[in-house]
C-alpha cells in the first residue's frame, strides 16, 4: 500500500497580503479532495495546535484558554488524518514559521505516518516589514518602524519583539530549521511577488501543480486591500540586503523553487515623490530619529575624509622631504 502523503505549508507569515494559504486551501476543499487530499484541520484547531506546540502563553491566556486546553490537538489532528479518507492531507498555518529546532522536532513527530512535504510561501523582506507596518497602523497601533528597524538590525539576539520577527520571515532561518528534517526534494519554496491578486494566482498555480489540481490556476481573493506603506529609503536598504542574502542561498539550495529569487529583492522607489510619501507617512518620533541617521552618517563620512585627507597630506609631505634631501656623493 502507498504511503500517505502530507504537504505541510508554513508560511511566511503576509506573504500573500491579507489573505493566507490556509484560505486558499479553504476555498478548493472540493477539488483537493477529488485530487486525492484532505484538509487536515480548521483553522481554529490547527491555530490551537500551534499555541500547544509554541507553548504560547499570551496567545491562550488572550483566548481564555489554558495549556490543558489545547494538549493533544496536533497529535489528534494527524491520528484523524491518517483514519480518514481521502489518504493524502494538507495543512497550512503561518504560525509555525516562527517554531525553534525542537518544537520543529515535536511538529513532525506527529506526522510519522506521512511522507511529509514542506511548502513555504516567500516574499521580499521589505515588502513583509511594509505590510506589517500598515496593518499596525490599520489597527490603530502605530509601530515605531525605525526603532523596529534598529532591533532588527543590532539586538534581534537580545529583544523578542526582534527575534519572534526573524524567525518568522528570515528565510534562510526557517529552511534551516524544517529541511534538516525533510528531504530537499521535497520543500517546495513559493516565490511570490506583485500586487496581492498575482501573489495569490501565483501560489495557487504552484499548489495546483504539487497537489495535482488544476482547479487551483488563478484564483482566489477578490478583494483589494490597501498598499503597504513606501518604506523609508534607509530601512528599505537594509530589506534589500536581507532579500538579496536569501535569494543567493536559494539558489544554491537543492529545493524545489517555484518562481524567481530575484523577487526577494524589493525594488528601489521609482521617484523622488515615492520617497516623499515614504517619508510623509512617518510619525514625528520616526522622522526625528530619520534626521539624527542621517546626521550620524553624514558626521561618520565627513569623520572618514578627514583622516584620508591627513593620510594624503602626510604622504604628500613625505615625498616633498624626500625631493629636498640632497643626494650623498661617495667619497671613496
């Protein structure tokens, strides 16, 4: 008898936008399951799973729930997938993304009766931080996005707020952690990129062609969201390096990538009036920090020509010293 096979998909976590590959899934219940495929669980009970596994504190004690509560939902999640029909299951949650080595080691444990197949939904780093931003802002919790930046960028090891955002969305990080225990044949990296209706068309293309449906070509969300908010050109520097770092791993990765790494690179802005409206979407506080950067950078450059014009000067003495000493004739 064929082993059963399971495509757990991860994340990241506003890769597609508003909407999530869980919905996506949702949507074409019908035609995984005339493909061979069940979904393995609600989203409620896969999200319950997570906060097992995670041992999320805050996110059950916010839910009125305690760790007894949710003990054994994953563990049943795949003891009813391997009973029930169809043989083959799915499951998306981008709440795993962010799970460290041994909750990894703990989620898969369940699926010891699976032939288990890994996807993970990619999008540029820049355009994940944006969308964060704005959905912040959305929800009435203005993110102060350039101390967030600064986080990321020197103590991601030393404040949690950083640290849960880098494990969720870098990457390289979360590959390292899942593929140590899956085959690489059998990840399967979703490059999207584009407005939220062509990320969504393209996850559904490439979920169509791993799951064996075409029922999945050019679907989904009908809805438009708002645009993320333009990142101010320091931070979205900082996102394009994170991109292009991921990208070169990719492609030295023996995973199967659907789309183009070139895509994890945020594109620059277009015009000086993008910048402006990058700029003007940004709190007092922001663009008060955004004024002492450019001020440290501008003192740290002009720091930086006045040593090299004191090396030049001192070379240049030298060598006129040298010209002026006169020449010693032998006597012998």
């Amino acid at each position: 008898m064929a082993r059963r096979t399971a495509f757990l998909c991860l994340g990241l976590p506003g890769a597609l936008g508003a909407g999530t590959v869980a919905d996506l899934l949702g949507e074409h219940a019908d035609s995984l399951s005339v493909a061979g495929h069940r979904i393995a669980a609600t989203p409620g009970t896969s999200r319950r799973a997570v906060w097992e596994l995670t041992r999320d504190a805050a996110a059950l004690d916010t839910a009125g729930l305690t760790r007894r509560d949710v003990e054994g939902t994953w563990e049943g999640v795949w003891r009813d997938a391997y009973r029930s029909r169809p043989r083959n299951a799915v499951l998306a949650e981008d709440g795993f993304a962010a799970a460290t080595p041994d909750q990894v080691a703990l989620t898969l444990d369940a699926l010891a009766g699976f032939q288990v197949h890994l996807v993970v939904v990619a999008a540029d780093p820049a355009d994940l931080l944006a969308r964060a931003w704005t959905d912040a802002v959305a929800q009435g919790r203005p993110m102060p996005l350039l101390r967030f930046r600064d986080r990321l960028q020197a103590s991601a090891p030393h404040h949690e707020q950083a640290r849960r955002w880098w494990s969720a969305h870098r990457l390289t990080d979360l590959l390292e952690r899942w593929g140590a225990h899956v085959p690489a044949e059998r990840v399967h990296v979703i490059v999207a990129s584009g407005d939220e209706r062509h990320r969504v068309q393209q996850v559904g293309r490439a979920l169509g062609t791993l799951l064996g449906t075409r029922a999945m070509l050019g679907t989904l969300a009908t809805t438009t969201t708002t645009p993320p908010r333009a990142l101010p050109s320091t931070v979205l520097a900082a996102m394009r390096t994170e991109g292009r770092d991921q990208a070169e791993a990719l492609r030295a990765s023996s995973y199967d990538v659907h789309g183009d790494p070139a895509d994890l690179v945020a594109p620059l802005p277009g015009t000086a009036e993008e910048e402006a409206a990058s700029l003007a979407d940004l709190s007092p506080d922001d663009r008060l920090h955004l004024a002492g950067d450019a001020l440290a950078d501008a003192l740290a450059q002009v720091e930086g020509l006045r040593r090299e014009n004191a090396r030049l000067r001192v070379g240049a003495q030298e060598s006129t010293r040298r010209r002026l000493l006169p020449h010693r004739v032998s006597t012998r």
